[in-house]
C-alpha cells in the first residue's frame, strides 16, 4: 500500500542521507567523467584549445547560482526546490516553468545518457574482441544500437532507485571512488607525458574565435556544471537541510578541478582535430594514446560506471521534483505517492524510466550517436540557463532587504545571483538568436540552426500549456498562493523584514 496523496496530511520522505550521501548524489548526476569524455569534445568543436579558459568562465556565474540555491534551501527546503523558490519570491508561472523544464530537460538528458552508455558497453565490447553479433556488426556510433543497449541498463538502475536513494547513494559512492581514481591517474599521467606543449593562451577567453563560439561554449560549460543541485533535490531525506547545501558546493568546486584537470591533460595528449573528432568515444581514444591494452580500457570503464551513476541519479532528483508538483496538484496524484515498503515515490521513479525509454526512442531520428549528443546538449543547455537564472532572480527578490541592512551579505545575496541571472540569460538569448539567423530551413540535423532551437522552444512552451491545465483544470492551490507544500513543517513559510523566514 502507498500513502494516498491530495488528502489527508502530505505524503513526506524518509530523512536517511547525510553530506556524503548528497555528495555521491550530485557527483554522479554531474558526471564529470562523461563530461570530460564526452562534453570536452563537444566543446572543442566551438572554442577550438580552449577548454581551460570556457570552463573557468562558466563557473563564475554557476557559482553564483549555487550562492542563491543554498540561501534559499536554508530557509525553505523543499523537494520542489526552484519549482517553489520562483513560485514563492517571483510569480507561481515562473516557478512552474523551472519545474517543468528541469523536468523535460532531465527527461532527455536521460535518453542522451542511454545513448552514452550503450556506446560505452559496445566499445568494451569491441576492446574484448566482439564486433559482431547474430551477424549484425556492432557500432558505438550508431544511436540506434547504443539506444537498445542502453535502455537495458536504464530499466536496471531505474528499479534501484526505486529501492531507496540511501541504497542509490551507496552504489554512486562506489562508482565514484573507481571513476575518480582512474581520472586522476590518466589525466595526471597525460599532464606529465602528452606531447603538445602547455600553453597559457588555453587559458585565455579573448583568443576564443568568436562571440557566438564564446556564448555556446559557455552554455555547454554549464551544461558540464549542471547536476550539482541534485543534491538539493532530496533535501527533505537528509538529515539536516545545510547537508544539501554543503554537498552541492562541494560538488561543484571538485568539478572544477577535475574539468581543468581534465581540459589539460586532454589539450596536451590530443590535438584539436583529435579531440572535436571524436564525439562518444573520445575518452576511449583519450586512454589509447596513453596506455596499451588492457590499461587502455581503464577510462571507458569509468566513463560507462559515469553514465550509469548519471542515469540513476537523474532519475532521482526528477522524480522528487515531481513529487513535490504533484503534492502541490500541479501535477497527477500518481507523482506523489509514496510507497509504504521504501519510502520513495516508487510510482513515479517507474514512470521516469519509461518516459526517458520514450525520449530516447524518439532520438533515433537521428542517427549518428554525434549528433544526437550535439543536439541535446545545446538544447539542454539552453533551458538549463533559463531554470538557474530564475533561481538567482528568485533569491534576489527574497533577500533584497538585506541590502539595506547588510551591504555584505546583499551583495552576496542579492548582487552575484543578479549578474549571474543576466548573464546567463544573456547568452542564452544570444545563442538562440544566432541559431535563428544561422538557417533559413527546418532539418533534422545537429547543423540546422531551427532544428537547435525548436527543441527548447518546445520545452517553454509546453510548460506554459501544462502550468494553463494545472491553473485552471487542476485548480492547484500552488497559483494562487505561489507557496508549494513542506511536509514537515506546521505551516507556510513567511517571509521576515529582516530577510530571514520562519513559520507561520
């Protein structure tokens, strides 16, 4: 039996994480291994040697970001997380739009994820000497073999997540210990012997060949960084909400060291050609150049643990987002039940999973594996931008009066979310009119400029369509109050004159 929601008291989560926990949560779902096998290619194709400098100049306004999340989590921790932080401080429309789009973003970051780890399972394959089965030739390239084996390994950790994020927590710790061992040893190794010579203009932002190369490879960057707020996710199964908080810095400044350990070690073993050339198994050519069989296959090993880890931590925080929605009926009650044995929104987990195995059906469309990355992650990275620069604007909104009372803190409270609000919608906007004006023609190709932009167009505006039906067929109480529902406190936040909150 499962606690029924939309009635009653609301269905709540069991507190068993601690920062450590949260920690293996959010690392996972930022999967620096798959970002640097895979994401530094994908970037190297737009701002050439240069990753040091766009990953570096991505982390400035991401930590602004993650200033206002643990702000607002210290004084209204919630499953929702941005989805009742916008909703609350700016217009409940807004709050449900990040909801929505983290959810639809998540949804095709998982069937990208699929792909990723199916191609990582076919070039171990191939490294144990099979490339071939039941005659048809095993390719890591093709999305639509990748996709078949990938979505296998989905159904798996979706049924673990199911179990419990403790037990989810614990499998992603061990993971982790594997990935971040065999990184630091390849990369380090990779510093010390690669045969380009280190150059500090990798480093330099302003020898970046152009504006819109600057702003798309700032927006995949973040796309890199994007996954440290999963730990904010199951704020409401930690044991103290400043867990979350905790963990998600953490999180995000270990990313920035692997992503400049990584960009470096990568930029001194490959040339550019090498590293925008090979798409999914760019890790795996990565450990070639360095090692011989069965060394070599090291990295692709940490890379398929990384995307494993990534496609059970993404279902997780999805599911408590929606969760949290559905609590508030903006979403269908079958979101928020929770299932009496675990303790986790079971139903919705399912749900999750095959929603992903749909998405990444739909992918097979294209059918380069390469070009499906492509398109997702710029399309994931758009939206990304539009969620966090809510959340910045949410938490300046919140906290403004601090700056009357304390120049310090509101400037840290209120200033650095503003500027890294701006800039993130500056150059998300940017980027969506440069692929405006880069085509004259709709094509299903990763090189179509309306193709690139109609995906997270889609994303917006069915948000908006879905928050319509939550208004008006739902009836959500969450529009007319803007405040979601906190299952274990007596009441409402409120907020305070002197920029605090407690409850009413």
């Amino acid at each position: 039996m499962s606690q029924q929601p939309y009635g009653g008291d609301p269905p709540s989560l069991r507190r068993t994480l601690g920062v450590v926990d949260g920690v293996a949560i959010a690392a996972s779902s930022t999967a620096a291994t798959t970002s640097i096998g895979i994401g530094l290619g994908v970037t190297a194709g737009v701002v050439g040697l240069h990753l040091p400098a766009i990953m570096l100049l991505a982390f400035l306004p991401v930590l602004g970001i993650a200033g206002a999340y643990s702000r607002l989590n210290r004084v209204e921790p919630n499953a929702g997380n941005g989805y009742t932080w916008v909703g609350r401080s700016l217009t409940p429309w807004l709050g449900f739009l990040v909801g929505w789009v983290n959810i639809v973003a998540t949804v095709a970051f998982l069937a990208y994820t699929t792909a990723v780890t199916g191609s990582a399972m076919l070039q171990l394959a191939g490294d144990a000497g099979l490339h071939d089965l039941g005659g048809l030739r095993l390719d890591p390239g093709s999305t639509a073999q990748t996709t078949a084996v990938g979505i296998v390994v989905l159904a798996a950790v979706t049924l673990t997540a199911v179990t419990g994020v403790r037990t989810a927590a614990r499998l992603q710790s061990a993971l982790l210990v594997f990935e971040y061992v065999v990184l630091l040893g390849f990369c380090g190794y990779g510093i010390v012997t690669g045969p380009h010579p280190f150059s500090l203009s990798w480093f330099d932002p302003f020898a970046i060949p152009s504006t819109t190369a600057l702003a798309q490879g700032l927006l995949l960057s973040v796309f890199c960084y994007w996954g440290f707020d999963a730990a904010f996710t199951v704020n409401e199964e930690v044991r103290d909400p400043r867990d979350a908080s905790r963990a998600g810095t953490i999180t995000l400044v270990t990313m920035l060291g692997l992503f400049l350990l990584g960009s470096v070690a990568f930029q001194r073993v490959l040339s550019e050609q090498e590293l925008a050339g090979h798409g999914a198994e760019g890790l795996a050519f990565f450990g070639e150049r360095l090692a011989a069989q069965p060394l070599a296959a090291l990295p692709l090993v940490a890379l398929l643990f990384s995307a494993v880890a990534s496609l059970q931590s993404g279902v997780i925080p999805t599911a408590r987002g929606m969760f949290a929605m559905s609590r508030d009926r903006t979403l269908g009650p079958v979101w928020s039940r929770v299932s009496a044995r675990y303790g986790t929104p079971a139903a919705g987990t399912l749900l999750i999973g095959a929603l992903a195995t749909a998405v990444a059906g739909l992918a097979l469309v294209i059918p380069r594996l390469a070009d499906m990355i492509m398109a997702t992650v710029n399309a994931v990275g758009i939206v990304v931008a539009l969620s966090y620069a809510l959340i910045a604007l949410a938490a300046a909104a919140r906290f403004r009066g601090l700056l009357r009372e304390d120049l310090r803190q509101g400037i840290r409270a209120v200033v650095l979310p503003t500027v890294s609000a701006v800039a993130l919608l500056g150059l998300g906007g940017y980027l969506a009119y440069s692929f405006y004006t880069s085509a004259d023609h709709l094509e299903v190709s990763a090189d179509n400029g309306w193709f690139l932009l109609l995906t997270p167009t889609v994303m917006i505006v069915s948000g908006f369509v879905a928050a319509a039906w939550a208004k008006w067929v739902r009836r959500s109480p969450y529009f007319v109050t803007g405040l979601g529902t906190d299952a274990d406190a007596p009441g409402p936040l409120i907020p305070s004159e002197q920029g605090t909150e407690h409850a009413r």
